[in-house]
C-alpha cells in the first residue's frame, strides 16, 4: 500500500456533529444573556476550536478576553455532559470496518486529530465508535497549538510510527488541508462536511472525495 496512515478530522468529515456543537454553543450563550446563532450558520464557523467559536458567535460588542473565555468553558462543559445526538456520516462505519482488518495485519494505522476539546472527542468517538477503533485520538489540549499547526501530526506520525509523506490527513476543512500542507501530508478533502468543495480546492486539496469508500482509490494505488 502507498499510503501507512489515514488521520481522520472527525466533526464533519466522520461525524455530522453541526446540531450538537451549536446546541452547545446556543446553550452556553443562553446562559449569559446572547442571543443564539442560527445553526447552519455554524457551518461556516467550526474547526478552528471551541475559543474561537465561541468568539464569533457572541456578538462583535460582547467579545472581550473575559466573556469569550467563560461562554467557551461552558460550551465544553456542555458537551461533555450533552447526550450525543450526532450520527457518523453514510458509509464511515462501513470505511472503518474495513481499515479494521488492515490494522490487525499491521499495514495501515489510523488515527482523529480535532480542534474539538479533548475529553468531548474522546467521549465521542468512543461512544460511536469503540475505544479500539483508531490507533490515536487527539483532540485540542491546553498545551498544544490546534490545528493548522503541525506538531500534532507530528506526535501522532511519531507514536506510530510514519512518516509524513507515508500519511494521508483527511477533512473538510481549509483547516484540515492546510494542517496536511504543513506536517508533509497528502492532503485529502471531503465533499460532504461542513465547507464547500470550492474552499477546499482554494486550500490546496491534492484531492477531494464524494464518498468515504473512493478513499480506497488512493490506499490501493
């Protein structure tokens, strides 16, 4: 196989999360007196991490350092403690079924690398996926710079270890790819998230898919 590892983004590229991340955020700017966002304009909003988020949701005049940072403490809070409502998108379990075998045989490693906060990342993947399903999971921690930065991609590449140019990074966002430019990755768009095809081909996507099973195409070259 050409390629060694596939790190997933997980909030809309293996999971259609939009309503559960906007019911959070509405629900913690509720709290303090804002007004809600309408949730498909969340579309537009996600991936760079739950700070900034929260940022542009508040409105311009309410943004100080102090407000941002306890509407997106709370929104956390939220979705750790929320009921999961989120659906993995048509075809992603069937996807990871199968890279399943190829990881008991040792020819690939799979991984989720999110701007998500960790300890709700790790409680959704495992709820929906198993806590085997992937060799790492990695969501945003206080300590390390989120995505498009590189050194997480990195770590993981490192813990498994791959190379960059051995590795496919896979998601739906400018983020995503401009993640994979700068670790060394394959940068792989998906169709069916959250940002336009147009977006992505503008971020530099060697290549955008339309469905999870046409990442076969590239595994098996």
């Amino acid at each position: 196989m050409k390629y060694k590892c596939v790190i997933f983004d997980c909030d809309g590229t293996l999971v259609d999360t939009l309503g559960d991340i906007a019911g959070a955020m509405n629900q913690a700017l509720a709290h303090y007196g804002f007004p809600s966002v309408p949730n498909e304009n969340y579309r537009d909003m996600v991936g760079w991490g739950i700070v900034r988020l929260a940022n542009l949701a508040l409105p311009e005049a309410a943004r100080t350092q102090e407000t941002v940072r306890s509407v997106s403490a709370m929104a956390q809070q939220i979705m750790v403690e929320q009921e999961n409502l989120a659906k993995p998108y048509p075809g992603i379990r069937e996807l990871l079924a199968e890279l399943a075998q190829l990881k008991l045989a040792k020819k690939i490693a799979t991984a989720v690398l999110s701007n998500k906060p960790d300890p709700a990342l790790r409680i959704l993947i495992n709820e929906l996926f198993g806590p085997q399903a992937f060799n790492q999971v990695c969501g945003l921690r206080p300590d390390v710079a989120p995505k498009p930065d590189p050194q997480s991609v990195w770590e993981i590449l490192t813990e498994i270890g791959c190379s960059p140019s051995d590795a496919i990074v896979m998601g739906d966002s400018e983020i995503d790819i401009e993640t994979a430019r700068n670790a060394g990755c394959f940068p792989l768009g998906v169709s069916w998230g959250f940002r336009s095809r147009a977006i992505l081909e503008e971020a530099g996507a060697a290549r955008i898919i339309d469905s999870p099973d046409e990442l076969w195409d590239l595994l098996k070259a």
